[in-house]
C-alpha cells in the first residue's frame, strides 16, 4: 500500500498496482527474526547517496525505496491520529484528510488484520534508517497503535470501501437478470462478471435501444461489455454511469 500511495495516494488501491510499486515489492525482502512476540522484520534496499553537493544538483530528491518507507510509517502515524480523533468525535473527516499522506482502506485494512493476530494490546513500528544516506530530516522513526484504534480503523476501512468507485471500469459477462416495467423504454440488466478478479453481479440501467441487445445477448448466451464508473450496491455493484454497452468482443456473428 506504501508502494502504491507514494505513487498515487488514493482511498482505495485495486488490484492493478502501479508498475513502480511492483517493481519495489520484488526488492523487498523479510530479513532475520528477532526475540520477542511477533517481531516481523522487513528490508528495504536503497542505494548510497553520491554527490550529495554537485553541480547540477544541490539538493537531490530521495530514491523512490526511501520515500516508500517514509510514506509508510509516516501514513501509519496518521491512522493513529486520526483514529484518536474518530474516536472522540464519531467523524470520518480525519481518516479523509490523511489520505494524501498516504492513509487508505488497504492500510486500515493491513492494521486491523496484523490485530487479529495473537490479539496483541499494542503494535509497534520502527525504522532503522539506512547509514548509506541522510536520515530523512523530521522524518519519524516509531509508531505506535493500540487495540483500542482498531474499532474506529475497521470502521474507516468500510467507509473508504462503500463510498470507492471504480472508474471507467470495463465489466464483461453473461446477462442473468432483465428487468423493465410496462411501458418504460429504459430495463435494468444484471451482468455476472468479475470486479477486482471477484466474481459479482452488476447492475446497470440501459436505454431501450441498449437492453434489447442485452435481451438478445441473453437468448443466444453471449457476453456483454458496459464501460462505466462502477460503485458497490450492498452484496452486488451499480454502473453509476456508462458510456458503452456493446457485445463482448470475442462475439464475432451478429445477433441480429
């Protein structure tokens, strides 16, 4: 998630990362286990500064490894922040205003999980910055979270997910429900079709010209494809808006 919000940070990260944040996952690795209760430790190689003061360059920016880890505890910290203040004020706005600093569902998500194991009463992170450049200037070095962040956590992890919509979205399966009233030009068709690699059913509204081919395409059981911004409905989603709806694209006969 640290990867993925020091490129972008977003509410919700989906299942297609940056190819940056891929690139930095091959190269982290966990290192040695230490004594003590679930000590995890991770390593995170990062090249020497050269040149600190050259011509060309007086102030050189951090590699993209070194932002990774200051996003990450620095994004830690504001959870725990704003899950204090949640606490208190029964407001989601804390967990909103962090999220440029990378704070988001999939954080939440990671903290609460890392919770449930062993039921620990406090989770610490630490930083050991590397010799071979700078510390980071007012960078932190430790966080702490405790159990009782983890109701207001959670909390913000499902609001992030409820109010997330996928934009753009390209949906494609069979049509397995039509709905249209007496008289009303404009059906809604459910389309069974993987969202996030999940497989789910989508709701969308289409004009009269749109659901006869899904009429069509459910007769002769073929898929469709509806691009749109997509939002979770309860259990299933909703194509909030679309700007196509066509026969998938391995349909090669007409159905008409």
């Amino acid at each position: 998630m640290a990867a993925c919000a020091t490129v972008n940070p977003r509410p919700v990260f989906h299942a297609r990362k940056p190819q940056l944040a891929n690139d930095y996952i091959e190269t982290a690795r966990l290192g040695q286990t230490e004594h003590g209760s679930f000590v995890l430790t991770m390593l995170s190689p990062v090249a020497p500064q050269l040149n600190a003061h050259s011509d060309t360059e007086l102030f050189p920016g951090d590699p993209f490894e070194r932002q990774v880890v200051k996003t990450l505890i620095g994004a830690v910290g504001l959870t725990a922040e704003a899950a204090e203040v949640a606490s208190t004020t029964g407001t989601f706005t804390p967990f909103q205003d962090a999220v440029s600093g990378g704070v988001s569902a999939n954080l939440c998500e990671a903290l609460v999980g890392l919770f449930s194991v062993g039921d620990p009463v406090r989770m610490e992170l630490s930083v050991a910055w590397a010799q071979n450049r700078p510390q980071p200037p007012a960078a932190l070095s430790r966080v702490a979270l405790t159990k009782d962040f983890v109701p207001a956590i959670s909390e913000a992890a499902r609001m992030f997910r409820a109010r997330d919509v996928l934009e753009a979205y390209a949906v494609q399966g069979p049509v397995v429900k039509l709905e249209r009233a007496e008289n009303e030009p404009e059906g809604r068709v459910t389309i069974y079709a993987p969202i996030e690699d999940v497989m789910r059913k989508v709701v969308v509204t289409l004009s009269a010209e749109d659901y006869e081919k899904a009429m069509a395409a459910h007769r002769a059981y073929r898929q469709v494809r509806v691009v749109g911004d997509v939002k979770r409905d309860g259990r299933s989603y909703r194509v909030q808006s679309h700007v196509s709806f066509s026969f998938a694209q391995d349909d090669n006969e007409s159905l008409f």
